[in-house]
C-alpha cells in the first residue's frame, strides 16, 4: 500500500501558521499527502453516538433527527457494523477509519469511551481498519482524555467548533468560547493527533466576514481537515420556534453556496481538507419531515464546485467577442474543453449547469477528461 512517510505526515500536522513561510511549506506538504491519498479509495465507517453525553442544547440541535439515528448502539452493534461495512468495501488498496460522530464523545464516561474503542481494536490489529476518529467539543478536552484516546489508538479528534466569534457562539447557545477551542486545539495537536475543526454558516448573528474569520482561525490552530455545514431548520429545535416567530432567517441555498465557494477556495489555499460540505442527506432531511427551513440540498457539494468551475470558465465568454456566437473566421465556434477526470462533473455542472450557458454562447460544447491534467487545470481548444 503506497503511503506518504510518517515524519511528513508529522510535519503537516504540528506546523503553525502565524508565519507566511510556514504556510507555503504546509501548503506544499498537504500536497504531497493529498497526491499519494489520491491513489487510495478512503472509506469511514460511521457510528453514530446522537447527543450522548451532551449536556447543553444548541438552538440548532437535535442530533437524533439529523443524523437519523434515535439509540446510541451497544458494542456488539458496533462490531457488527464495522464488519458489514468492511464486507461491502471493493477490493483494492483503501484507507479505513472508523468514526465515532453524533455527539460528545470524550464527555462519555470513560468506562463507555472504553469499550467502543475496544470493539475497533481487532480490527486495527488485523489491518482491516487504519484508524479512529471522533467527534467531541471543545470543553471536553483535556491531558487525561487524550492519554485515553492515545492508548486506544485514536488517530483524529475533530472538534465542533462552529464558529469562531464569541457573539455567534453566544446567540447559537454553545456553551463554550474562542479560547476554549484554541486551548483544547493546541492540546491536540501537541498530544500528536490530527486535529479537525467543524464550523457551520449561517448561524444567528453570523455573517460572511465572520464566517472568513471563522475559517482564517481554524487555518491558524492548526487543523488538517474541516467541514463546512449550512445551518438548517430542524423541527423541534429552538431555531424551530424562532423561525416560526420571525426571529431566525437561515440562509438560502444560493447564500450558502457563494458563501462555501470562499470558505471553500481558503481551505485548500491554506492545505486544509474539507472532508465535508453540507449535512449528511438523512431519510429525515430528504422526505422533509424533520427539515424546516434552511439550504439544504443533497449534492450541495457538487453545486458549490460546480460555482467554482463557473467563475473558471468564464472567461472563455468574456472572450467571445461583440459578435456573440460568430468566431474570428466568420464560423460558428465549437470549443473542447479538456479537464481531470475527477472534475468533469463539476466543470459540466450540476444539471449541466455550466454547459448549458456555454451553450448560450458557443454551437458546441464538449468536455474532454484528460488524465494528464490535475486540480483545477484545463485545456481548451477552439473550433474542434
């Protein structure tokens, strides 16, 4: 299995960004990461622990309704899962964690953290599964915790950090501060985990410029990985009630996509992973019976890459000419658009969307993968 040696993945991951130097190195070593990760299928087995241990109510939260899953799992379902997840997995060089998500897992009684985390050994042992991640807030972090988690193998500790402005975090009820995230974040990484920092948009008293500083600062703590996640409407929460009386107003989907779209081209400038854009689409969420408002879609991804690739190809209809569809030669234009294969589907466009206003300006379209090319690279060739 071809893999990127520990002393980089050791650099990438204790490297501070409060020097510019220090970035462009990080930046250059993600890459190096994100190229031999490439070559390997990545899978994470999710078990879901909805809101156990959590003592405090976000105004967004109902973690059993987003997640859609009601009951915390006993160790033998746990082991159960993982072995029906391994069992569906193609053959073939692939990484595998194992995920612990829903809820505040170092906040467990360590006699329970314990025994979910025995039930992945086995398969660490066997090699089948890579390494663990989990989900935890801020608060729930400390030396003793992570001696925990270290003896048991954990290799990933994302925190939910939300936001990174006192104010949102106030008015959203979370519980926690700015400096408990950047304290709990320091101990992480020190302790020689990969750190992951979750943030949502949209938020009450959020606002774009707080959202890029939300994600400037988690670029300076140090994470390796985010998500982005638009705050939805979910029945029973209290921005339920105060969607109902007039005193919450979620983004809409076009908001929550020109806002990703930056969040989105940030991370990556800083190496950061985004591992996720937009809520898991649970059965709740796509039937719409516990999905009140907000910009929920079940490709968001794919439309905020899908804007990326817009605002690339725009320039090929700037470029047109006052004549409209009418080349330089007095011929109707034809372009061939080459792009990586993992991007064609956004270049094209959710729906085709980017074709179809190429379309408005050229007779003919055409997307070319081209396995030569990677990022964001294209080639374009004119009356093919």
């Amino acid at each position: 299995m071809s893999r990127v040696p520990d002393s980089q993945i050791a650099i990438v991951s204790t490297l501070t960004t409060s020097d510019n130097h220090l970035t462009k190195i990080r930046s250059f070593l993600f890459g190096i990461f994100a190229t031999n990760m490439q070559r390997l299928k990545h899978y994470t087995i999710p078990i879901f622990t909805p809101e156990m241990a959590c003592p405090f109510q976000c105004v967004f939260c109902n973690q059993q309704k987003i997640s859609g899953h009601l009951q915390n799992p006993d160790f033998r379902e746990v082991t159960d899962t993982i072995r029906k997840y391994l069992s569906s997995f193609k053959a073939g060089e692939k990484q595998v964690e194992v995920g612990f998500f829903g809820g505040t897992f170092t906040g467990i009684s360590a006699d329970i953290q314990e025994g979910y985390l025995k039930t992945v050994q086995p398969f660490l042992d066997s090699g089948e599964v890579h390494g663990i991640r989990l989900s935890t807030r801020p608060d729930y972090i400390d030396d003793e915790v992570l001696t925990r988690l270290k003896e048991y193998r954990v290799s990933t500790i994302e925190l939910g950090a939300q936001s990174l402005d006192n104010t949102v975090l106030q008015a959203a009820r979370r519980g926690h501060s700015v400096q408990q995230v950047e304290k709990a974040a320091a101990l992480i990484r020190a302790a020689g985990f990969d750190l992951g920092l979750q943030m949502m948009i949209g938020l009450p008293d959020d606002t774009l410029e707080k959202a890029l500083a939300t994600a400037q600062k988690i670029i300076d703590f140090g994470a390796s990985n985010t998500r982005i996640y638009p705050t939805l409407v979910i029945k029973g929460t209290v921005l339920h009630r105060w969607y109902e009386q007039g005193k919450y107003k979620p983004l809409s989907l076009e908001e929550a996509v020109v806002w990703s779209k930056q969040l989105l081209l940030k991370f990556e400038k800083a190496g950061l992973r985004v591992i996720r854009l937009g809520l898991h689409p649970s059965e709740g969420l796509l039937d719409g019976s516990e999905w009140v408002a907000g910009p929920f879609h079940p490709s968001f991804r794919e439309l905020v890459l899908t804007e990326i690739w817009h605002d690339l190809l725009k320039p090929l209809i700037d470029n047109v000419g006052t004549n409209g569809r009418v080349g330089t030669n007095g011929r109707l234009r034809r372009i061939e658009i080459e792009v990586p294969p993992s991007e064609i589907n956004y270049a094209i466009g959710y729906g085709g969307k980017n074709r179809k206003i190429l379309l408005e300006h050229f007779q003919n379209v055409k997307f070319i993968q081209n396995t030569a090319l990677s990022g964001r690279n294209f080639k374009v060739k004119d009356n093919v």
